[in-house]
C-alpha cells in the first residue's frame, strides 16, 4: 500500500492577513507565531468565514511540431499570484485599500480638526503598491505568503443592509520584485518523501 498519512491534511481553522507599504518593508524570512503580525506590518481584521483564496496561475502556449499530434512541450506566456479575501472590519487600513485613498481629518474654520474623516475618491487614482502576508496554522504547524509587492486589482461591491455587516472583497495580485512573486514558508517538516 502507499505511504499516507492523515496527519499530513491540512485545514485553516487560523489565519490573519497583513500588509504594509512595499517600499521599504522588511519582509519576514521566518513562518512566525501565526498571532504576532511581522515587524511593519498591519492586521487587516476578520475576514469573512470564506477564509482567503490563494492562486497561483501558470499560463502557457503549447509548442505544436510537424512530427507530432501533440505538443513537444510548453512554453509559459504569463504568471501570476492572486490572493483574494473579503474583509469583515471596517478599520483605517481595509477601507484605505478598498477606495483606494487615504483618509485625512477634516479641519474647521479655524484649521481645528472637526472629528470627522474624509476620503478623496479621485477621478484618476493612484494605486497605491503593498507588500502582502498571510498567516495560517492548524495546531503546531504555522503556513506564511509573503508577497513582497502587490496591488488591489479589483474590489467588489459593499453591500449596506440593516441586517448584514459591511464587507469589503478584494483581489490582491502580486508584482514582479527582482524576479520573484513571493514565497511560502512553513514549519511543517518538508525534507521527507511522502
């Protein structure tokens, strides 16, 4: 019979998300706690029961030869790393990302801060460029996606309800730095077969 083992399945019964600018973030080189956030970054909340979406994509072109009905081999047209969750909290940094602008306190006559936040929605927004990390774990065995630089490529729709909580979904891909995505890390013993 093969070599399997149950306790290798793995669920995600705990997780956070983090961000921080990418300029000049110092990004973890270890899987961490799975509860501190990494130096310099943000907890962006709770996220919704959906958990957070992971998808790395490869996609390729076949390489079609006379000798041949099929393929000699593949050759990759583009790549990318998606990470997609809906965020139940509305704090500075979600809404931050999801309107793409930063909130500023509106001042009074007197240049007196009123206590009330103001967010410019541009007619031509910059978007602002993030470094990304996910943590999740089950027990003792701690899972991280640092993706070093990265920018909301699309965000849905809020919902305002008396009966539903406001929540903010978005598609997070990463960018290109110095030839890499980003990278997974985890603490999970990788060095023996199956």
């Amino acid at each position: 019979m093969p070599n399997v083992d149950t306790s290798k399945i793995r669920f995600a019964p705990h997780g956070y998300v983090y961000m921080a600018p990418a300029v000049g973030a110092t990004l973890p080189t270890t899987v961490g706690d799975g509860k501190t956030a990494p130096t310099g970054f943000t907890s962006l909340g709770y996220v919704t029961d959906a958990g957070v979406t992971i998808t790395p994509t490869i996609n390729t072109d076949p390489v079609n030869v006379w000798q041949s009905a099929v393929p000699a081999l593949y050759n990759v047209t583009s790549a990318s790393f998606s990470i997609q969750a809906t965020f139940a909290e509305t704090n500075i940094s979600t809404t931050e990302l999801f309107f793409g602008a930063s909130w500023t306190e509106v001042l009074d006559n007197s240049s007196q801060p009123t206590g009330t936040f103001k967010l410019d929605l541009a007619s031509s927004p910059e978007l602002q460029e993030i470094a990304l990390v996910v943590d999740w774990s089950q027990k003792d065995v701690h899972n991280r996606v640092v993706i070093p630089r990265s920018m909301i490529q699309e965000r849905g729709a809020i919902t305002l309800t008396r009966t539903a909580a406001q929540e903010y979904q978005l598609t997070i891909e990463a960018l290109d730095s110095n030839g890499s995505l980003g990278y997974v890390l985890t603490d999970q013993d990788m060095s023996t077969t199956p």
